[in-house]
C-alpha cells in the first residue's frame, strides 16, 4: 500500500486491499477459533469477548489515523493505508511460539500425546489433573 503512491500503480493499491481483506477474514474467524479452543474452560467466554473489542478497538484506531488531521490527507494518505503493518508483525511473529490447538490434535490428527504437550505448554506443568480432564472432556468430544 505504501509503495503504490511511489510507484504511481492504482493498480498496485487495489492488489494491497485485496490481500488486506483475504488475510483479514482469516484473521477474523481462524484467531478466536484458536483462543476459544486454547483457553481454559472458565475462560472461554472472556477471551470470545475481549477478542471481538480487540478487532473493535483495532478498527476505531485505523479510523482515528485516516481523519485529515493525522494521515488522512492528501500528502500522507499511504501512510493511513499502511499504519497497520506494524501491528500485524507485533501480532504475528509470536504465532511462531504459540502451541498446536489440543481441540484439532484430538478431532483431527487424533494424537493424544501432542494435545497432552500442547495442554502442558498452556495450563503450566504442574496442571496434570486440569489437563487429564481436559484430554478427557475432548475425546468425549471428537467421539460425538
């Protein structure tokens, strides 16, 4: 989006919005999936609610730097479109640390010994009862 006002390509902005739109519907339904199924039980509500003002407060902070006063003018307009980038890494260079979801170890790839990894990597080492029911809880689960 930057480098479209520096390359004098509309063409290049166009491409930019469409792959902003394709990553951000990815974003919107595979992250609170993620959360919803990593979180523990007594939280699951919280984390479904606190990521939707998340998005929420995100969206208010983009239209808060595209008014004219910040970069929503004719001099720093790709700067508006751009701004974002700097969250997207803050947000997704962690990914690489975050654990495999123990919900899909178990429904899909059914490896009980990774979920358990997962669940350790989540709930702390000295949580083996919370992670013995968990593991039970989505074996009955994946078994519906």
């Amino acid at each position: 989006m930057y480098f479209s006002r520096k390359a004098h390509l509309v063409e290049m902005m166009l491409f930019g919005r469409f792959l902003i739109g394709i990553s951000a519907a990815l974003i919107y339904t595979a992250q609170p999936m993620y959360l919803l199924e990593c979180a523990p039980i007594h939280l699951r509500g919280s984390a479904g609610v606190f990521t939707l003002l998340g998005i929420t407060g995100g969206i208010v902070f983009g239209q808060i730097f595209s008014l004219q006063q910040v970069f929503g003018n004719e001099e720093s307009w790709e700067l508006a479109l751009s701004f974002y980038l700097i969250f997207v890494l803050i947000g997704f260079l962690p990914a690489f640390l975050f654990p495999e979801s123990p919900s899909w170890l178990i429904k899909v790839r059914q490896d009980e010994d990774l979920a358990r990894k997962s669940l350790k990597s989540l709930r702390g080492k000295n949580a083996e009862e919370t992670i013995n029911a968990e593991i039970a809880e989505l074996k009955a689960s994946a078994a519906r």
